[in-house]
C-alpha cells in the first residue's frame, strides 16, 4: 500500500518543495486507534529540508506535492514510516496518520547550499557557484605589492 493524501483545504498551488527546500509543516500524528503519539501544535512547526532523509519517507513525499498553506489527512503505511522498528511509544509495523499543514516552503540561502554543496565534491559546488552567480577565473595578481598580515588599505565610500 502507498501513502495516501487527501486534501482537506488547498494551498497556493505554486510552489512546492524540492531537494534543499526547508519545508515548515504543523501536524498531528495519530495511530490507527486513534492515540496522538506527536504534535507540533500549541509548539512551534516543525522544519526540515527536503530530500536529507531526515523525516520518514511519508513526509517527504507529502511535501513534494504540497503547497503553502495546503491541509491534507496523510496516511503513512508503515513501510512509508518507522517500517517493523518500534520508536517511542509507536509499536513497529505501524501505519501513521497525519492531519498536515504545510505552513511555507523555503529555498535554500546560498550558505546552507554551499555546506551542502562542499559535503559532496568539487563537481557539485562548481555546479551550485554557478547557479549562484558566482565563479569564474580566480582573480589574478595585480601590479601592486604583494599583501601581507600586517598591511593597510585604504577605503574610500561614497
């Protein structure tokens, strides 16, 4: 069985998360009797970026399909959640269910996907300083005298 989303009230319909998004949900999780096993109401909404693995498989899904300001029932077969592992108080082989807001959509800011970038090799921040803006030659030594430690420089605003 695959999760199941059901939409109780749309959202913008424009954007949606992808990879390195931080994605900010409120939601409500439940067992199949109905037990609340976690909340992030009445508490800050939970984040987390988008394709890092660091929520169940569920979760990123419903975010990849999602917009700001969306309500939805998710249902979570447990091969989509915590699999036959019992975590907290949620036995293993559960199948979770989720009343979801996802509150806002961020993408990455250049530092956060630098980090990211550096973690994964040259190929990939070559890759994301040029989405950025930002590369080229590096810049090549001038007529002047070489800069030490200790040097000034004057700077001039207008």
């Amino acid at each position: 069985m695959d999760p199941r989303l059901v939409v109780l009230s749309p959202g913008d319909g424009l954007h949606f998360a992808t990879p390195g998004d931080t994605v900010t949900v409120h939601y409500t999780g439940t067992l199949d009797d109905g037990t609340v096993f976690d909340s992030s109401r009445g508490k800050q909404p939970f984040s987390f970026v988008q394709g890092t693995h660091s929520v169940i498989p569920c979760f990123e899904e419903a975010a990849g399909v999602m917009s700001p300001g969306e309500s939805a029932e998710l249902t979570c077969p447990a091969a989509y959640g915590y699999g036959d592992r019992q975590v907290g108080s949620i036995p293993p082989n559960s199948t979770l269910h989720f009343q979801l807001q996802l509150v806002k959509v961020e993408p990455p800011t250049f530092w956060s996907a630098l980090m990211k970038a550096s973690e994964q090799g040259m190929p990939a921040l070559q890759q994301l300083m040029g989405a950025f803006g930002v590369g080229g030659a590096p810049p090549s030594a001038g007529p002047g005298a070489a800069a030490a430690a200790s040097s000034a420089m004057p700077l001039q605003f207008t």
